[in-house]
C-alpha cells in the first residue's frame, strides 16, 4: 500500500486536512505529523474535535518561536521520522512555516513532495506566506492547483513538477460541516443578532510586529466600531504584540468591538453566516467568506485570491482606516453579484487522491 505523509501543524493546515483525511485513511498507509506550530486548544485541539480528525500519529511539539527556529527545528525533527517511516510521498497544505519546513525535510532527504494549494501568488514578497508558497512549490513533485490562475502562475514560473488543477479543498470542508455550521449557537452565547456586526480577523505578521502598523490596524477596527458593531477573536499572535505594544486596552475600551479568544471552526463560519459583511487579513477567510456568501474588505494591499477581487467579492483597503470605512459602506449599498464556482465544485480531495494513487501505481 502507497505510504503518504500529511505534516500540519496550524490552524490553516488542519482544514485542509479534514479534506482528505478520510480518503487518505482509506486508500493510503497515512501518517499524520503535527508539528506543534499552534499548540493552544483554541488553535489546534479543537479543529480536530469539530472536523473529527483523529489523533495526528506523531507529535514534534516544537511551539511557538521565531520563524527561524519553527523552520530549523521541524525540519530536524521531521527527517528523523521521515526516514523512519520511509513515504512514497509526503504532502503538506498551503503556506504556513509547517508547510514550509515539512516540505524542506521532505526533499531534503529525497522523498518526493505533494503541495496542496499550490500556485497562489500575492506578489508580495514581504509576506512569510508568499515566501513560504514559492520555495514550497519549488521543491515539490506534485502540485495542486485551487484556480486557473494558480496553476497559471505555475506554469509560467517553469515549476519541475507536475501541475494539476483540483479546485480548493476548502470548498469540499465547508460543503461537509455547513450542517453543523448551522446548529451553532454562537450567536446566542455572545448575544448577538443575525446581520448586526462586522466579522473581523487579523493576525498576519506585517500587520501585527511592527507596533505603528498594528495601532493603525486598531484604528481601522476602532473607526469601523463607530458605526456598526465589530465582533474580534483575537489570535494569540495579536493579543502578544498588542500587549508589547501597550495596545491591548485599545481593543476592550470599546463596547461595539467584541473581543473573543480563538474560535473553533464551525463557530467561527457561523459568525461569518450571520454577519454584514468580513474584514480580514486572512488568505484563508477571504475565500471563506465568498463561499458562504459574504463580501471581505482585505486589511493589505495585495491578495493571493485574484479571482474573489475581479469578482468584487474581495476588496483591498490595506491598513488604511478611511478606505476600509468607505469599503463598507459601498458593500451595504451595493453588494456584489453571486458568482458560485470560482473556487471549485467540493472534489478537490477526490481528485488529489486519485492523481496520487495513480502516480504511486506507475
């Protein structure tokens, strides 16, 4: 039986994952490693509890710490198991340091690599993301392509594995758990209403380490706040630095900007169902919120999601609290026509499974 090695170890990977965990169980000998890039419950233990992903097989428990040592150290620990194990191919999902690292000791030490979600390009070579995508993409045997403009970028970059367009695996999660999304009563538990509040997220590096930049992003949820209520789960990485920063009061003074700690999956997607409308940093919450039929002001100037911002689905109001005022209110006055498919019809994990079987058998 075809060995296959999934390494996650954040938030953004575990969704993936869910994806094609089942079909992986069933069709491949799957070893699952958690790296420990996010450790919290809030960040890890209940993705796996709502998505019903077993126990990962293997724990590296590296933690939290500077982007050099999160790589350095999965890295190391990764090959140890990696040849011990001894893949027909280890997959790793979308763009976070354990996509990254997990993909280095891979070809490192000579085992072929599968990138799920694969191609997409900010062109901001500021991000971690765009960094991690590229050399990510670079290293690996087989690529899986959410859009036509991920496999587009590809191509044209001469990438030496083979390309397939798949569409994205967040589709396939969310058409799976929309039930459950549904029954959630998170709305009652923070007393709110049905179409009263912004949902937003922010936890991206350039818009949180530098001090000046995270008071302006405050600012913008602040300026939003004055208009319409603002519900914030504030990741760990957030909380951290507006705490260096003096900032954190900034994000409790207000009664209409609703902090929360971390949120599970399925309650999350139920505040994004009943909100106006999302305001996000998030690669990932961007194309969530389409697919769940709200529009997202984007907190940068640049998206991977190309597709969602020709669509008008995504605007790009950077940190700039006017612009992000004036975004929202051109969305409640004029929302953006429904355009469904452009992420996919929810057989993206069918499909990578089938092209890694059919690989593996060759």
């Amino acid at each position: 039986m075809t060995k296959v090695v999934s390494i996650v170890g954040a938030r953004p990977n575990f969704v993936k994952l869910a994806a094609v965990a089942e079909t992986f169980d069933r069709e491949f000998e799957h070893t699952v490693i958690h790296t420990g890039q996010h450790y919290d419950y809030e960040m890890s233990k209940v993705f796996f509890e709502q998505l019903r992903l077993r126990d990962p097989d293997i724990h590296l428990g590296v933690g939290s710490g500077s982007q050099g040592y999160q790589v350095g150290e999965i890295v190391k620990k990764a090959e140890e198991h990696l040849k011990s194990i001894n893949p027909d191919v280890v997959v790793v999902y979308g763009d976070t340091n354990s996509t990254l690292a997990g993909a280095l000791a891979a070809a490192k030490a000579g085992y072929p690599v599968a990138h799920v979600e694969a191609g997409l390009r900010s062109h901001d070579m500021k991000m971690q993301e765009e960094i991690n995508r590229r050399v990510v993409d670079h290293v690996s045997a087989l690529l899986f392509a959410p859009t036509p403009s991920a496999r587009d970028n590809l191509l044209k970059e001469n990438v030496p594995g083979k390309v397939f367009l798949t569409g994205d695996v967040h589709v396939d999660v969310l058409q799976k758990w929309i039930e459950s999304i549904q029954r959630s009563n998170i709305l009652g538990r923070l007393g709110l209403l049905e179409g009263e509040y912004v949902m937003a997220t922010i936890h991206r590096a350039e818009n949180v380490d530098d001090p000046a930049k995270l008071a302006e992003v405050i600012k913008c949820l602040k300026e939003l706040a004055a208009l319409t209520k603002v519900v914030f789960p504030i990741h760990p990485r957030t909380r951290s630095r507006a705490e260096e920063a003096g900032l954190e009061k900034e994000l409790y003074s207000n009664p209409n900007l609703v902090a929360t700690k971390p949120l599970g999956y399925v309650d999350f997607l139920r505040l994004v169902t009943g909100s106006k409308l999302v305001v996000t940093d998030s690669g990932g919450v961007q194309r969530e919120a389409y697919l769940l039929g709200k529009p997202a002001i984007v907190l940068r100037d640049r998206t991977e999601w190309i597709e969602l911002v020709q669509a008008e689905w995504v605007r790009l109001a950077d940190a700039n609290p006017a612009r992000l005022v004036q975004e929202y209110k051109k969305l409640l006055e004029k929302p953006p026509a429904p355009q469904p498919g452009l992420l996919g019809d929810g057989k993206a994990a069918e499909r990578i499974t089938k092209t890694i079987s059919e690989l593996m058998r060759r």
